[in-house]
C-alpha cells in the first residue's frame, strides 16, 4: 500500500531546475477584488484513508470539505491528468474530493504541478549519494508511524497538529539534504506553483473560502507559501464532522473504474519496462480492491 510517507520520497527526490516562483501579481490584485480570501489546507492521508485503525476514512474526509463550506476546492492532480489515463497514478482520494465539492456547491480546480517524467533526475540523484546517506534517507521515516501510533490522537488530530507539521518540516530538511540541491528545487516548485495556481483559481472565481486539499506531507509548505507570497495567515483545520465509514457514491467508484482501465490500457498499448509495468499492474489491482470495498475502511 503506497504510505503518504513514502510516497513523498519521490516527489521530493524527482529534479527540476532549482528556480524559485516569484512572487505572484494576484496577491496584490486579491485584495482589490475584495479582500483575500479565507485559506485552509486540509491534509490527506491517501492509502489510509482506506486503513480503519486510522479513523480518517474516504467519507470523513468527503463530510469534512462538505462542512468546511469551502468556494473553491484545489486537488492533487494536474490540469493535464485530470480525469485522463494517468489520473490513476495521483492520490486516489481526488474522485472523492472532487464529489465533495460538488456536493459542497464549490468548484473544484486541479492544481497540482509536475514536471516531465522524462526530465526527473531521480536515478542521477540516488547515484551521488554515499551508501551512507542512502542508509541514512531510507531511515529518515523509520520512527515516524510508531509516534502517530504513541501519540494517542486519531489520525485526522495528528496530522493536524502543529507539532505533527514541525515533525514532517524537519524530515523534509534531512532528505533533501540527503537528495541533492535538485530535491529542494522540486519540492519548492511544487509547492509554490500550487499555491500559485490555486489562488489565481480564486482571483478568477472570486472565491472567498479557498480550500486546499493536498496529501498531509504538504500542509506546512503550502501555508507557508501562501504567507510569504499573498500575505494571508491560512486558518486551523479542525474536525467539523464526526467520524463514519459510509460507501462511496456511485460516481466516485465509476471513476475509480475508468482510472483502473486507463492503467490497463497504458500497460497494453506502451512497453514499459518490467517493473514499472509490475507497479502498474500492482496498482491496478490495489484499485480494484477498492473498488470491491467500495471505498470502505477495512
């Protein structure tokens, strides 16, 4: 099952050109428009939403955006990839936070950014590391779950938590001292453009309640940025709606089955190589589990 946290691995090891998004004009223009919106990051937990013992199901997550009220709804996948072939390789919750902002009465906008598969310099990255770093970075996460599980706290609490955020703030730093410069260069990117594309979003809409939802790992960063470059202090997230394990709604599992057909097809039609197609075939089957549960926790 791909864990929210290493999962980030690869996004924050993936290279791009270490260049920093200048400050965006829409900031400014914001608050002409009528004062800045009202920002929330919502963290994801992706494959554990699906995991019971966490207490943050697909349908928690779906009532609390419904509760939140939001305008706008921005999610974790690309303008490029939404509801396409790849749209299966991005965090499988997007099917269900696109439903609840249609049930919320909110638009919901693709926000992420990747760069070309083609362009990651992920291998090149592994190569400059000692074997000691390598140890080093495969460990990095290695006391983190055994925390959540000390703390106490539901998995929604937790990773809402101002402490939980430190923590994740604190790895990132280690691994992408660990990663190289090309790491940091992925990751700030990342972030920024999302920021910058969900709040021009806003700007477009005129959306005043602007929520962001993004897998937990980018909560910090994402309220970072838009402090620093819009001026906006993002508001706590707190649980508004009391925890349940409902099925999905049809709409939600119809997608889950396009996105599953689309990972067949690509597999069929593109020679891949042997292990990215056993990925592949992995997730595929991943899925139609799911699907089978019907977006259960189990």
């Amino acid at each position: 099952m791909r864990s929210i946290l290493l999962s980030s691995v690869l996004w924050v090891l993936g290279g791009c050109a270490n260049a920093e998004v200048r400050i965006d004009p829409a900031g400014a223009l914001l608050a002409k428009a009528g004062g800045s919106p009202v920002v929330f990051v919502l963290g994801a937990v992706h494959d554990f939403h699906e995991k019971e013992s966490f207490g943050y199901s697909y349908s928690d997550l779906s009532d609390q955006i419904v509760a939140m009220q939001p305008n706008l709804v921005c999610g974790e996948v690309t303008v490029e990839d939404h509801q396409g072939a790849r749209e299966a390789m991005y965090p499988w919750e997007i099917a269900v936070v696109e439903k609840a902002a249609e049930l919320a009465g909110a638009k919901f906008w693709p926000a992420d950014w990747r760069p070309d598969l083609a362009s990651m310099q992920t291998v090149a990255i592994e190569k400059e590391m000692s074997p000691e770093e390598k140890k080093a970075f495969s460990a990095v996460y290695s006391d983190f779950m055994p925390k959540l599980m000390a703390s106490g706290r539901g998995s929604f609490e937790f990773w809402h938590s101002k402490e939980t955020q430190a923590q994740v703030r604190a790895i990132h730093d280690r691994m992408i001292h660990l990663g190289t410069e090309a790491a940091a260069g992925f990751w700030e990117t990342r972030n920024q453009i999302i920021v910058k594309r969900c709040l021009r979003k806003a700007l477009e809409t005129g959306a005043q309640r602007v929520l962001f939802v993004f897998g937990a790992e980018h909560k910090y960063v994402i309220e970072d940025y838009v402090r620093r470059f819009y001026g906006i202090e993002p508001q706590a997230v707190v649980r508004l709606a009391p925890h349940g394990n409902r099925a999905m709604e049809s709409s939600v599992l119809e997608r889950w089955s396009r996105n599953r057909d689309g990972i067949a097809r690509l597999v069929a039609e593109h020679r891949l190589p042997e292990d990215l197609e056993r990925q592949f075939s992995k997730t595929a089957d991943r899925l139609s589990a799911t699907i089978e549960a019907k977006g259960l926790a189990r």
